[in-house]
C-alpha cells in the first residue's frame, strides 16, 4: 500500500511537499522464516533471513526509484512494516536499516516507530511555523519601537511648545495684574465718553433672545 503524507513547503508553504510512505509486507519470506525457526532449522533460518533482506533492499530501491523526486517530494521515504515482529527481524539484521539510508534515502519503520517518526516531523514543523510567528512578532515590535520613538520625539516638542506657551500665559497674568493695580484708583468714564475718546470703540449689543 502506498501513501504520501502531505507536508507544508519550506520556502512556500501554500506548495506542500510529500513524504512517501510505502507499506510492505513479504509474507511468505516471513513466514518460511517463523517456520524454520520453529522447527530448529539453522540452514533454513540463514536462508529464510537472507531471503527477507533482500526482499527489503529491493523494496528500499523501488520506493526511493518510484517516489523521490525532490524538491515536490522530501529526499527521503518510509518503508513501513506493518508488524513489530518483522520490523524487529530487519533491525536485527546488521547494517541493514543504515545502509537502506545512506544508499536509498529509505527510513524503515514499524507500526511503534512510525507514530514516532509522525509526530517528531509534526512537532517540528510546529516549531518551524513558531520561529517564523516569532520573526514576524519581533519585526513588528522593531518598527513599533522605531515608531513609538518618534512619537515620543513629537510629544516632547509638544510638551515644549505647551510648556512655552504656559509660561507665556504666567506672564500676561502677571503684566494683566500690574494694570489692574495701576489702574485701581482711575475712575472708568460713562460709555458715551469712552466712544468720545477712544474713536470705534462701540459697546456691544446684547444679542436677542429666540422666540
């Protein structure tokens, strides 16, 4: 049975990349060998044995022949056992599960292991999409901080310009209460007189009530 498990792309997420998993089980190689070993035969167990290696080499081939094709696949797939048992004989095998890496790109895994592997890829690739949210977060407090830096820049020239035209206004109070005492003994002259004196000055109307 062959699978592909759907991954996000590195570089473009919205392209995923798959991960071909393909599921073998070379029953009659297994079973010659469970009967050998049953019946105490050492030759048919060496020949049972060699048998379900190369049937497991060859399979490595053919996944990584039929699959691989990066960068639309990952540049390695999984050979699935579907028993602990005979994943347990192709671990027992010296050599076996590394050569299947290093030469073919083929990770060999049982039912156990497989959960395993899954769940190490979707962790990490949780751990990707936090560091990239980590990236973006941090590149906006950047350009917040730069921003609140010119704001803070533009509330001191305010505060200065507040605290200018305050001491402005402390002043005139000051000059307003000079005048009132100079003139605190100058009687005020009757309206009509004023208009008199000071030409254009006109006392304001009262505006008019609405209906």
């Amino acid at each position: 049975m062959e699978f592909a498990l759907r991954l996000p792309g590195q570089e473009q997420p919205d392209k995923p990349v798959w991960l071909p998993i393909d599921a073998k089980f070379p029953v009659e190689d297994y079973q010659r060998l469970m009967e050998a070993a049953e019946r105490g035969d050492h030759e048919g167990v060496v020949e049972a044995s060699a048998a379900l290696e190369a049937r497991i080499r060859h399979s490595a081939r053919e996944i990584a022949t039929k699959y691989l094709a990066p960068p639309h696949t990952t540049d390695f797939g999984i050979l699935y056992l579907p028993t602990e048992g005979l994943y347990a004989e192709a671990v027992r095998r010296s050599g076996l599960v590394d050569t299947l890496q290093r030469e073919h790109r083929i990770v060999v895994a049982g039912p156990t292991t497989l959960a395993a592997l899954l769940n190490s890829l979707q962790m990490g690739f949780r751990t990707l999409a936090i560091q990239k949210r980590s990236s973006e977060v941090w590149t906006v407090l950047g350009a917040v901080k730069t921003e609140f830096g010119k704001f803070a820049e533009v509330l001191s020239r305010v505060k200065k310009k507040l605290d200018e035209a305050s001491t402005h206004l402390d002043q005139t109070g000051v000059r307003s209460r000079a005048i009132e005492r100079r003139l605190r003994n100058v009687e005020s002259l009757p309206e009509d007189q004023v208009v008199r004196v000071l030409p254009g000055w006109e006392k304001e109307e009262p505006e008019e009530k609405g209906e």
